[in-house]
C-alpha cells in the first residue's frame, strides 16, 4: 500500500529565505529535491507567503504545486488561479483613514503597486523594479492587501480591529513592530493551506507548515504538523517541532527525507 501525499508549506521571509531575501540556501534546494524525488511517497509544496510575489529562485527551488501571496488572499494552484481576496471599497476606505503622519502606505493590486511615500524618503529597491502610483490612483474594487510603515502603528491596528474585525491584520507585533499588514476577511494563511489542501487531495493531518513570525500563526495552527523557525514565543505552543532559522532548514528537511525513507509503507509486512 502506498502511503498518503504529504504537503509542506512554507513561508518565505525567515523560513524558507533569509528576512529580505532572493535565494533559496544550498542545502535547502538539495533537500527539497531530494524530497520530491522520493521512491513511494508523494511529496507536494506550497508558498504561502506575504509577499505578492515570491523570487524567481524560491519559484526554481520548491517547484511549488500551490502559491499563495499576499498572505493567503491570492491563491494559484498548478499555475491557474484559484481564489483572489479584494478589499470591498468600503473597507478599503476604513483601512486607508489611518490618520498617521508621515507613514508610508502601500496597496497592492493585481496589475501594480500603489504607495504614498513621506516626503524625502527614498524609494526601496524592490519598488523601484516594480510598476507603481501614486496611492490616490489606486482601485477601489481590486486592491488585495494594505501595508503600513510607522512607529505608531499598533495603535491603529488596534483601532481599526475594534471597528472592522473582520479584516486579517498581522504585523504590529514582534518581530515586526513597526509593520502591519491587513487582508481582506478570510485572507489569512490557514485558509490558505486548508483551500490547498483539499484542492491537491491531501488530508490535512498529512500537511506540514514551516513559518516564523505572527502571520504564519494561523497556518501552523491547522497543520497537522507545525514547524516554528526561530523562538518567536507567539508560535511555541502551537509547533511541533523548532528549526533555528533558514539556514538549518535544510537539515531538517533532509531528517524527514531520511525518516520517510526508511519508515514502512502503511500495511506493509516483513518476511
């Protein structure tokens, strides 16, 4: 008998890549390889990610069956979309009456990038590769995440939960405290992998989430295993088990590569 279909999902910053970066460790991509190729066990992967839009080589490493962005909301399975959160104009209106001097703002829709920089601050270098506008120019029926920028940003956070607690809000918060991000309700991570999940047949006792910070919480909550990179305390309780950082996550994935290979296939028997 051969054994069920495994899903390991990953977030990107501080789990699967370094905070910020581009490219998949050496020994992560080998470990990742070495899993989809496994004789009698079907190894499926899934991004599930901040991010709208995951780095060529993390796309090249994983081979993923399943990418979700914009933490959770936007969903593509074997390359077709799937499902896509939008802001009501409504709530986006809520969302965007922040009230903060001098933070910096930005909506992220399908087609591009719309930000309100403070005055003298320079344009990151990710955004400057990236089409984007003015954030008045922005969509009032399309815009799929807000992110803010600001020191004061918890106290808006808190405010906007007391008003709309049906929008997603994570950030505001170690390890990102002066960063929050909001989705549209039921745009989170555990959706995410449940909708996955079910759309490639894995049961999700057979799923494994890997995450790092307060977003991933919801993901490594469902799972049927969690697996917390780093000590944010948030996350403890709820992981199965810890990996230091990105840069020993190869080793643990090459651990379960060893354990899947000489563990028995359900029903099997010995002479």
């Amino acid at each position: 008998m051969s054994r069920p279909p495994l899903l390991l999902a990953f977030d990107l910053d501080g789990t699967l890549i370094p905070d910020g970066g581009l490219l998949v460790p050496a020994d992560t991509r080998q470990a990742l390889a070495r899993l989809r190729d496994l004789p009698g066990q079907k190894v499926l992967t899934a991004i599930i990610t901040g991010r709208d839009t995951p780095p060529a080589d993390v796309l090249d490493a994983a081979r993923p069956d399943a990418v979700a962005t914009n933490n959770g909301g936007r969903i593509e399975i074997g390359g077709e979309l799937h499902t896509r959160a939008v802001f009501s104009q409504e709530d986006l209106q809520a969302v965007l009456a922040h009230g903060l001097d001098d933070a910096r703002v930005i909506a992220f829709a399908e087609e591009q990038v719309y930000v309100d920089l403070p005055e003298g601050t320079p344009v990151p270098e990710w955004l400057s590769r990236r089409p984007h506008a003015p954030l008045a120019a922005a969509p009032t029926d399309r815009v799929q995440k807000v992110g803010f920028y600001h020191p004061g940003i918890r106290g808006w956070r808190d405010a906007l939960a007391d008003t709309h607690p049906h929008l997603v809000m994570t950030g505001a918060q170690e390890p990102y405290t002066d960063f929050l991000t909001v989705t549209p309700a039921g745009a989170d991570k555990g959706a995410a992998l449940l909708a996955i999940a079910q759309s490639l047949g894995v049961d999700r006792a057979h799923t494994f989430a890997f995450g790092d910070s307060d977003n991933d919480l919801a993901m490594l909550q469902v799972a049927g295993h969690a697996v917390q990179l780093g000590n944010l305390p948030l996350l403890r309780p709820h992981a199965n088990d810890t990996v230091d950082g990105p840069g020993a996550l190869g080793t643990y994935l090459n651990a379960l590569a060893d354990r899947l290979q000489t563990e028995p296939a359900p029903g099997a028997t010995h002479a």
